[in-house]
C-alpha cells in the first residue's frame, strides 16, 4: 500500500533528486487537508451502517434485484450484498485517508470482476449502490471531502467494469 506521502518520495528517490516545486506542492495539499481527511473518516466510520442502509435503499431495494432470481434474493445474498458494500465503504475511507488508491487494487478489486463474473453478481447495480453510497457520503461528509471520497468510490466502479 501506498499514500500520498510515499508515492512523491518514492518518484524523486527514483529520479535521485530533492522534492521539486510540484512534488512539495503536491505534499503541500495533501497536508493541508489532513483535518479534513481525519474528520471525514471520522464521522464515516460513525455512520456507516446507515451510509450503507440508506444506499442500498436509494439503489436496489423493491428492483428485480430483490425478487426471486434476482442476485441478492435470499437473505444470505442480501447479506453479502451489504457486506461487500460495507467494504467498499471502508476501503474508500482508507484510501481517502491516505491520499492514494494503491489499498483498493491490492485488497478490494484484486480478483473481484472474476469473482462477480462466475458467480453471476451483476456488476451494473453494484455500481449504481456504490455511487448511491457516494451520494449519501457527501451529504453527511460535505462538498469537499465528499468530492474526495468520490474519487475512489468511482475507483472502484471503474475497476470493476
Ligand atoms: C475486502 C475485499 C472483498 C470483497 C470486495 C469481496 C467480495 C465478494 N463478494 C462475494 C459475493 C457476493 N456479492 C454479492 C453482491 C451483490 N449482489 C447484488 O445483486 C448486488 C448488486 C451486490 C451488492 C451491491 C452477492 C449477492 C454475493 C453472493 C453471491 C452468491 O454466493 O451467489 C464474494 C464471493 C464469496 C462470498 O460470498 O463471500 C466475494 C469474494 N470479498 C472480499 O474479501
């Protein structure tokens, strides 16, 4: 895993060089929305069953999804449907925490597509809950970390289809 941090460090010490302006400019922002990352994980992590709740009804609930033959059908389905989500929420707040998307393809999207795919988990509604989440995470985060959090919430999305 990586974050903001390393990830400048690590493109100079290739180069062998100092930060130039632009690396210290990018560990600059990434500094000064430090308070705001901490804040937003905060109240995430507070709220993140009714995140989810609110998500899945915004998204899924009463669609074919739900019905027999649909892919969340039973409760053991249901169940893993809020799991996964529940991941995908935790996993976007790590990685809005540490100003990098590394954590997501190292333990979130390696291996999922193929995993969806064979066991017939349909990839579009998962996407539309994930932005769903998306949504009800700015409201409660606001504009700006929620724009951030956005960032990897689609991440996701785009890893999957
Ligand atoms: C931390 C990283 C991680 C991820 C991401 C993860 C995902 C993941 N989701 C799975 C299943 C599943 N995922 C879903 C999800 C859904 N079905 C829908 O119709 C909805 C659109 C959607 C929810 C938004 C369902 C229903 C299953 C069970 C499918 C089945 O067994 O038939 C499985 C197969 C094994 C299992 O059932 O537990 C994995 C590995 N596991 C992990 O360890």
């Amino acid at each position: 895993m990586q974050d903001a941090i390393t990830s400048v460090i690590n493109s100079s010490d290739v180069q062998g060089k100092y930060l130039d302006t632009s690396a210290m400019e990018k560990l600059k922002g990434y500094f000064q929305t430090g308070e705001l990352r901490v804040r937003a994980a905060t109240s995430i992590a507070a709220n993140a069953a009714a995140i989810v709740k609110e998500a899945v009804a915004k998204s899924l609930l009463y669609s074919d999804i739900t019905r027999p033959g649909g892919n969340m059908y039973t409760t053991r389905r249901y169940a893993a449907c809020i799991r996964d989500l529940d991941y995908y929420l935790r996993y976007s707040t790590y990685a809005m925490l540490a100003g990098d998307p590394s954590i997501l393809d190292e333990r979130v999207l390696n291996g999922l597509k193929e995993t969806y795919n064979s066991l017939g988990v349909p990839v579009g509604a998962t996407v539309q809950a994930i932005q769903s989440m998306k949504e009800v995470t700015a409201s409660l985060v606001g504009p700006d970390a929620g724009k951030e959090m956005g960032v990897y919430f689609d991440y996701i999305c785009s890893g999957l289809s």
